[in-house]
C-alpha cells in the first residue's frame, strides 16, 4: 500500500460534501495513515499486527471494515469512541 494513495483519498474527501459517511471515512483513513510506517513512498510492514494486515487491502474495504468496528466501539465504549475522534479530530489542527 502506497501512502500516497490513502493522502490522495483524504485531500478527495476534504474537498467532498460534508456528510456523516465521508466523516467516518476521513477518521479511518486519518487513523490508518498515522499508523503506517513510512518510508520512501511505500509502507515498510513492521512488526504491529494491525500495520501488517493493514499492507496490500484495498482502502475502501479497509474502511469499511474499520467503520464496522468504530460503530460497535461507539455502542459498547461510548468514552473510548469519543476519545478517539477527538484524537483523530486534532490530527486535522496539526496538519
């Protein structure tokens, strides 16, 4: 997975309607992109396991698997869930 296909994803989707779908999806792809490796354009596989299954999936598929999970985390660890976007939330103030 090249990371610069997940930037060019997230700058598609800063310019895109505002919308509760492309929302979630920035969170996910912010929360994929910080943490995957980087080294000279492509993602050095690492040894987290999350980075690991993460390399070579299609990011829209990730996505959506991803966004499954964050609606359980909302449901069953509301302050976790909130944690966690407003985590990702501040990614857009340093960037």
């Amino acid at each position: 997975m090249n990371i610069e296909e997940i930037n060019e994803e997230i700058r598609g989707l800063e310019s895109a309607e505002t919308n509760w779908g492309n929302v979630q999806r920035l969170a996910l792809l912010y929360t994929v992109r910080d943490h995957l490796p980087q080294t000279t354009g492509e993602v050095d596989v690492g040894t987290d396991e999350f980075t690991r299954a993460c390399c070579g999936v299609n990011i829209n598929s990730l996505i959506n698997v991803l966004d499954e999970h964050m609606q359980v985390i909302h449901a069953v660890y509301p302050k976790e869930y909130s944690a966690l976007i407003k985590k990702i939330q501040s990614l857009k103030a340093d960037s």
